[in-house]
C-alpha cells in the first residue's frame, strides 16, 4: 500500500483529468470528499485540501490510525472557484509555504490526479510524483492518463486488447443525433456519454420513443459544441463491477474487486469483494484488468487504476471504462486495509455507502449513535463503521465504511446503521 514517504498528498478532485473544467459544479461536489485524504497520512506527511476538515474528524481518523496528530500538516486552501488546486495555491500565496514544508521533509507529491497541472505544481515546489523516479517520467505519462480517462480512448483501447466491449461508437457532437437514430434501429434502448465524464455525470439513457415524431436530440453542454461523445447500446444491467489495480515496477498487480451501486449509472457506493452473483467473473476481470495494466506500463504509467464492466441478465460482463487515477474506492480500501491490519482479518468484507439522516447530527454526536448502538469501528474486531468523510455540511448526508468479516456481516451492520441514524430512503 505505502512504500516510502513523507508524502505530500495532494486532494487535486479540481482536475480535468476526469471531467471537463467548465463542469465546475459538480468538481465542486466530488471536492467536498476530500476529507477522506487523511486515512492515507503518516507521520511527517502533508495534506494540501480545497476544503477544511473539522478538528473533530481529524481527532477521529488520528485515533483509529495512530498518527500523533503534531505529526502532520493540513493546509488548507481557500475557494478559488472551478480552478486546479495548483491554482488555488499560487493564487493563495501557499506556494512558498508548501515549497518549505515539503523541503523539510523530503517529501513526493501523492497526487488524487495525475495531471498537468499537477505536474506543473511537482516542479515549482520541487517534488518528485508518487510511484515515479522523477517529474519527468511522471510527465511522460500525463498523455496516458489524460487518454485513457475519455470513453472514446478507452474502447480504442479496449479493442486492441480484446475486452468484451457494448456496442458503440464515438463521435462529434453535431453527430451525435444521427449516431443515436442509428443504433436505436438495432436496439431498444441507448446510452449517450461525454467524453470525458466520470461517475455517471452528463449521461443521457434514450429509446426509440424520446426521439419519435423528429424530436431533436438535445445534450447537455459537456465538452462544448465540438466535444466528443460516445453512443452505446444500453445493456439489460444486472449488476456494474469493477477491478482496483495498481501498476508497479514489477508490473500490474490486483488489489480489490466489487459491486458498484449506481443510480441511473451514477455512482452511489461500492460493496468488496464480489457478491455471489457475480464470482464467476472474476478471473476474467482479472485478465482484462491486467492486460489493461501492462498496456498503460507500456505507456510509462505508474500508480493506482481501475476498470469498470457492467454485467447482463445473462451474467456476461461488457468493459465499460478506465479510471486512471485514485478513484472513489482507492482511498477507502487503503483505510480499511489499514484500519484492519492489527485484526488478522487479512480478507475484510467492506462497503462504502451515502445515507441521508433523519435529523441533523454534529460529528461528535454521529460518533455517540454509532458508540450507542454498538456500531462504532473497533480496531481489535477489524469491524464496524467508520465516518470516513467529516461531518457533511447539512449534517445529514453522511458517508460511511462498514467492514466485518463477511458480506453477510457487512449488510446486516448497514442495516443496523440506517436505523440508528434514521435514513430516509435511498
């Protein structure tokens, strides 16, 4: 999980890595989860994050991780609107600041995003980029990663690999209308997707019915007017899966695989490992993730990635894109992996889920539920839930890890805990 350190970890969710920067609304949102940045500090590490993150949260995480908490740094820094972080630093007059913290130390820069302008930041405080020996060979791979987060990049690459793939294809977006009307001949139903998009924003699902009588199609402003999109069949989805690998110097390596939850193809949690249902793909997730692995080797990458497959009614899975950064889940399971270690539970069954409160609860009054009704995370079992994102800013929208010894145990504490805090239903 952590080779060497000090690192500084760098919450850089503003990036254009995933998402377009004109989409500065929901770049916002994902920032707001950088509080979970702090189950990766060691001591001697630095945390540069684009929102604050409450004394109470950090006490919580110190604890259960064993950090002395004058061992670290947070630096916060100010909004600076739909901007990199890199940005928000200069502009708040922290480079200088950083550029010491990180001199004392000896530190690398653990960037969320490998991306330009994290690259740019690496070299004006004078770091080297986590896993990579220099900037250099982090810049290298800057174009890999920038590619193979677009859809249209990664069915490129996906064919040349061999992944099972959806039906599909991309284009321009003043062709996107006639590509719809095409596939919608041969298929009931559609999906259209930016480009450059992650965890379901701007996807539009159409059928036949949406575009009847001469109905213009009508897309979202994701990717500007000559952005490019990607036109699929939409699968009878029983089940949206993923595998978490990480390229090192010895090659790829597997380190988790799940069930993604999803609304409306936006993600909403994940549960690990595979449920039952969908076991029987797991080597191939394996060969498809590894082969995916060495492809972005080749291309000089290094560091965490992931490959996302949805599952039919038939139980065939369908490779639906490439996450070429730390995603959603990479962060959580370092924490659980983490959290469990003392546990011998080397396997731990985790999720990490959203609910929304019936009332509005202070951190520490969060913690006293938890405590209450026997749910509170305890190092010595390696279970229970963990608040894992600070306190939400309307007290009501909590995330949260659970782990347990198995999956069973996982859904019957996530159960126990949606009536603790009264979630309303999801």
């Amino acid at each position: 999980m952590r080779e060497e350190g000090p690192f500084v970890v760098f919450a850089n969710f503003l990036s254009d890595l995933a998402v377009d920067l004109n989409e500065g609304q929901v770049l916002t949102q994902w920032s707001q989860q950088a509080p979970r940045k702090a189950w990766l500090l060691r001591p001697g590490d630095v945390l540069v994050t684009p929102v604050p993150l409450s004394r109470e949260f950090l006490r919580y995480a110190y604890d259960l991780t064993g950090v002395p908490p004058g061992s670290v740094t947070v630096v916060e820094v100010p909004p600076a609107g739909a901007v990199p972080l890199a940005r928000a630093v200069r502009e708040a007059g922290l480079s200088a600041h950083l550029r010491t913290l990180a001199a004392d130390r000896g530190a690398a820069l653990l960037p969320t995003a490998l991306d330009a302008s994290a690259i740019a930041f690496a070299r004006d405080i004078g770091l080297r980029v986590h896993p990579y020996p220099t900037v250099e060979a982090a810049e290298a791979a800057v174009k890999t990663t920038m590619l193979l987060n677009t859809k249209a990049g990664f069915r490129e690459a996906a064919r040349h690999l061999g992944l099972r793939l959806p039906v599909g294809r991309a284009c321009r977006r003043s062709e996107t209308e006639g590509v719809v009307r095409e596939l919608l001949r041969d298929h009931e139903h559609v999906v259209v997707k930016p480009d450059r998009s992650a965890g379901g924003h701007g996807m539009r699902f159409l059928s036949r019915d949406d575009l009847r009588g001469g109905a213009p199609l009508v897309l979202d402003a994701v990717g500007g007017p000559d952005g490019v999109w990607v036109v699929e069949e939409c699968l009878d989805v029983a089940e949206s899966v993923s595998i978490q690998l990480e390229v090192t110097a010895s090659g790829p390596r597997v380190l988790f695989s799940g069930a993604m939850r999803t609304d409306r193809g936006s993600f909403t949690g994940y549960v690990s490992p595979l449920p039952p249902s969908c076991a029987h793909l797991s080597d191939e997730l394996e060969e498809w993730g590894m082969a995916l692995g060495r492809h972005l080797a080749a291309h000089g990458y290094a560091g965490p990635f992931g490959l996302d497959a949805l599952v039919d009614a038939d139980g065939t899975a369908y490779a639906s894109e490439s996450n070429i950064r730390r995603t959603a889940t990479t962060t959580p399971h370092t924490m659980v992996m983490r959290l469990t270690a003392a546990s011998g539970n080397a396997r731990p069954a985790w999720s990490v889920a959203k609910g929304r409160a019936g009332q509005p609860l202070a951190f520490e009054a969060a913690l006293d539920r938890l405590r209450e009704h026997r749910l509170a995370f305890d190092p010595a079992r390696g279970e229970g839930v963990v608040l894992y994102a600070d306190e939400p800013a309307d007290g009501r929208s909590w995330r949260y890890a659970v782990v347990a010894g198995d999956a069973g145990d996982v859904a019957e504490q996530e159960a126990a805990l949606a009536e603790a805090f009264a979630f309303e239903d999801r």
